[in-house]
C-alpha cells in the first residue's frame, strides 16, 4: 500500500471518530442549553469536515504528473489545508455569534453528571485521535494530517475549556459558559492561522531547507569546489532543490556529470524529503585567475 492510501485510510478512521464525537456533544449540548458545548460539538463536526475535504483533496494530489502540471498535484494537498483553516474562521464567526446573544439574553445551561461523562469520553478520543493523525502525517509527510491534527488539537483544548465551564455552571456562574464560547474562537482562530502560515509558506515556495546545511553535505564529496547559489521548496515529504556546484575547469564532461549525480544522490541520503535535485555545473575559478590561467 502506497502512503496516499495510507493517508486516506488513517483520513477514514478520523472521520468516523470525529462524527460520533461530534454528534454526542452537540445532541447533549441542545439538551442542557450549553453553548459552550454545542459550539464544540460544531467544531468537532469541522473536523470531520474537514477529512472529507482531506480526502477529496489527496485524490486529486496523488494524481501523476500531466502536460499541465509536470512538478504534479501535490500542492493540492495544501489547498486542502486552507479549506480546513477557512472553515476554522467560519467557526469562530459563528460562535462569536452566540455568545454575544447569550450575553443580551441570559440563559442557564444544565450541568450534569451526563454532561461530564460525555465530555470525558469525547475528550479521550480527541487526544486519541490527534496523537494517531500527528503521528501518521510525520511518518506519512503529510501536510494535511499534521493539520488537521493541528485542528484536532485545537478541539481538545476546547474541551478542557467546556469543562471547566460546567464545573463553573454547577457552583453558580452561568455566564462563564458564554465566557468560555468566546474564549474558544480565539483557540481556533489562532489553530486557523497557524495553518494558514504553513500552508502559504509552501504555495509561496519558502525556503524549505536551510541552504548552509545544504552546503555542508556538498562540500565534502570529492571534485566539488564551491557551492552557492542554493534554493530549496516544496512542501514536508516533497522538496526540490536546485543549486550551482563550481568543479575545476579542466574537468571533463563526463567527471562534471559524475560530480552532479553524486551532489543529488548525497543529498537525497541526506534529507529523506528531498524528492529533485537540480544541479548547473559551473566552473572554478580562482580568486584573481581568469578560468584556464
């Protein structure tokens, strides 16, 4: 089984969990009158939105390279992470909502022995989840996975934060639940962001490695006198790199060529994420010296 499979195998167990997690939360939460815990209920349900989009989107990146997209369609996994952050931003709209409504129109939500168990199970599962997804996607160098883990970890913290507000609601201050919804959009907004950071620096071509590590693996192999000119991109599991190497001027085409290979097999040893190497042999020339003095 090749990784996008595994992806999208590991994007199916998620799935699953987050609906039945989701679902719990927000049944329970209409019962008791907590918005708290039905906006958390909401946001586990983007989580499970959110693998959709994910499967959706590592269909399309695993396609193989066209006329079109000769470097492939592996960006389209990192378009997926946006989705993910943009319906992080629809929540937090969303829950800003309430709260203010239930701070014009006070309520009082229920705190019960059932409110707590469900949150505690949901809760388990979430770390469950997170820690199984952030895993896979370091194995997997999945972008997605290690955000949508990210999203993931955002709604654990949201819980915490809904039990503590039923601990608040059971000893008397009710208005802490419209509290803590607010307190929660400034946990996903700051998840969404996050997400957002990463997933730009990849479709802006950031430097994906830093280039001075890049020229210690070169400057030792045999024949290489200089290396600069050093640029690296792409995305976590899926780098391309290219730089200029200088060999001595007197070097036959056929050395030079050798030289190359060798630049792109060491490099690919020593980063498992680099996936292309591009080398342009230059070359040496001594400070002073024209080339062939």
């Amino acid at each position: 089984m090749d990784s996008r499979s595994k992806i999208i195998r590991v994007l199916w167990y998620t799935l699953i969990l987050n609906l039945a997690v989701a679902s719990a939360k927000i049944f329970y939460g209409y019962l008791s009158g907590s918005i708290s815990m039905t906006a958390d209920g909401f946001h586990s349900m983007l989580d499970g939105s959110s693998n959709v989009i994910g499967l959706i989107g590592i269909w399309i990146a695993s396609q193989p390279p066209d006329e079109s997209h000769p470097y492939g369609h592996r960006k389209f996994e990192t378009f997926a992470s946006l989705a993910v952050a943009g319906f992080l931003f629809i929540t937090c709209f969303e829950i800003l909502k309430k709260s203010l409504y239930r701070f014009i129109t006070p309520n009082h939500p229920e705190s019960t022995i059932t409110g707590f168990v469900i949150m505690g199970i949901t809760l388990t599962v979430n770390i469950a989840v997170m820690l199984y997804e952030k895993k896979k996607g370091r194995e997997l160098k999945s972008s997605f996975l290690i955000a949508d883990s990210m999203h993931t970890m955002s709604d654990i913290f949201v819980s915490i934060s809904v039990i503590i507000t039923l601990i608040a609601v059971k000893i008397g201050y009710p208005v802490l639940d419209a509290v803590a919804a607010a307190g929660i959009t400034i946990i996903i907004g700051r998840t969404g962001y996050r997400i957002v950071k990463e997933s730009s620096d990849a479709l802006m071509d950031a430097s994906a490695i830093d280039g001075n590590r890049i020229r210690d693996a070169i400057m030792t192999l045999k024949g290489v006198k200089e290396c600069h000119k050093i640029r690296t991109r792409g995305m976590q599991g899926h780098i391309y790199v290219d730089l200029h190497v200088k060999v001595d001027p007197e070097m036959s085409i056929n050395d030079a060529h050798d030289i190359s290979y060798f630049v792109e097999q060491e490099l690919k040893k020593r980063f498992s994420e680099i996936t292309d190497v591009v080398v342009h042999i230059e070359p040496y020339k001594k400070q002073g010296l024209r080339v062939g003095e």
